[in-house]
C-alpha cells in the first residue's frame, strides 16, 4: 500500500502544480458564485417555497458547468502519459496496474472534494448574514452534497475510461463529455416524452440526475441512488483498468 499511496500523492501533486488545475478552481468557484449570487436575488424578489440550498443545487445555471469540469478534471490522466511517454516508466515499475489506475481515479476524487468544499461558506456566510437557515434541515446538506459525490465518482470514472482509450488530451475530454451529457440528458427524456408509460418513467426518473438531486437536496435520502452510481462507477473502473492493461501490452 506504500507504493499506492506514493502514486496518489504524485497524483495529487500533479493537479495542484499544473495551470490547468487553477484555472479549473476559478472556473468552477466563479460560475458556482454567481449562481449562487443569482439565486439569492431571484429568491429576495418573491416568496419561494424552497431553500437557498434547494435552489444553489436545482437550476439550469448549475448543471451545465457541472457536466463540464469532469472532461477537465480527467482528461490529462493518462492521455497526457501516453503521449509524453512517461507511462512506460510507470507500467515497468514494481507496482500494480490496479494501483496504477486506482491511485488516478483517487487523485482526481480528491481534487473534486476540495472543489466542492469551498461552497460550503456560501450556506455559512448566508446564516450569518440573515440569522436564517440556507437549508430545510441538516439532512438536506447532507443529501445535497452526498449526490454531488456520488454523481462525481461516477463522472470521473467515465474521465478516467475516455483518458486511458486516447494520447490525446482533447480527444479524451470530447469522449468524455459526450457520453456524460448524453447520460445526463436521458434522465430528462421522462420529462419531453409525454406519451409514455408510467412503468417508462419510473425507470427513466431512476436515471435522472435531477430527480435524485431534488429529492436528496430536500433531505429525503435515498438509497437507490447509492447503489446505482456507486455500481456504475466499480463497473467503470473495471473498463479502465482492462483497457490500460490492454494498452500496457501493446506498448
């Protein structure tokens, strides 16, 4: 495990020394600020019958440049060792492919964390500010940021696959962003398609981001979305580590 963690800590390393690093933390910390910001103005405007935090999680404004920083976050991962050739070193080392790939994914896992801890001061600034709560109960807070994690294990996963297919780093992020905006995009299907079956929109509404995000952001924890993303996400790390163990013998 030593030699696992040493990966990690190159991987962490490698995000945090790199400009594309930065620039994904002030992307993602401007947008989620301004939605923020919008939200709150929105809701002094008229009465709402959600919270704050129910609006910060639920609106157009935080879906679209969430979809988006996953191809960032992954892209380089093993696209950008590919192509310098620094991962034949790495495959002719004394460790194991599974660390190998197990120790990027991680990596990437913890510089998403530390994207998303900032925004916790937005709900702490705001009771501050108003003496009111940001959100229904502490459940809420909870059930909000859970599905942000568990969706994030899953996209990344998904970064991680396209990385290990491609030298390519943009390459990468174009695979990786499709299949994670159509995967998104058929969980809205249940609310275009009129015409379909109740049983179709419940196994349709099973899929949809925004369904699991409304109902773990009020609280209401569910346990379906648990199993599903975190099934989906060992499935995908599966793929991962045969196609790098495909590429390594091909090299």
């Amino acid at each position: 495990m030593r030699k696992f963690y040493t990966l990690l800590a190159r991987e962490v390393r490698g995000y945090f020394h790199s400009p594309i690093g930065y620039i994904v933390v002030v992307f993602f910390l401007l947008v989620t600020g301004v939605n923020y910001y919008f939200q709150i103005s929105f809701m002094n405007q008229r009465p709402a019958s959600y919270s704050v935090q129910e609006a910060f999680f639920n609106n157009v404004f935080f879906w679209l440049p969430f979809i988006l920083i996953f191809p960032l976050i992954t892209m380089r991962l093993f696209a950008e060792e590919f192509k310098l050739g620094t991962i034949e070193p790495l495959m002719t080392a004394p460790v194991r492919d599974w660390q190998v790939v197990l120790s990027k994914y991680f990596g990437a896992l913890f510089f998403y964390v530390v994207l998303w801890l900032p925004t916790l001061l937005y709900f702490v600034i705001f009771q501050a500010i108003t003496h009111q709560p940001a959100a229904s109960s502490q459940g809420a807070y909870l059930g909000g940021y859970l599905m942000i994690l568990l969706l994030g294990m899953f996209y990344l996963s998904i970064g991680c696959f396209a990385s290990v297919l491609t030298k390519n780093q943009i390459v990468a992020a174009i695979i990786s962003f499709a299949t994670i905006t159509l995967l998104f995009f058929l969980g809205l299907v249940s609310f275009i398609l009129l015409d379909v079956s109740s049983e179709t929109r419940q196994l349709l509404g099973y899929f949809s981001a925004i369904e699991q995000m409304g109902t773990l952001s009020r609280g209401e924890i569910d346990t379906r979305p648990m199993v599903l993303y975190l099934s989906m996400t060992i499935l995908m790390l599966a793929f991962t580590y045969q196609a790098f163990q495909s590429r390594k013998w091909k090299l």
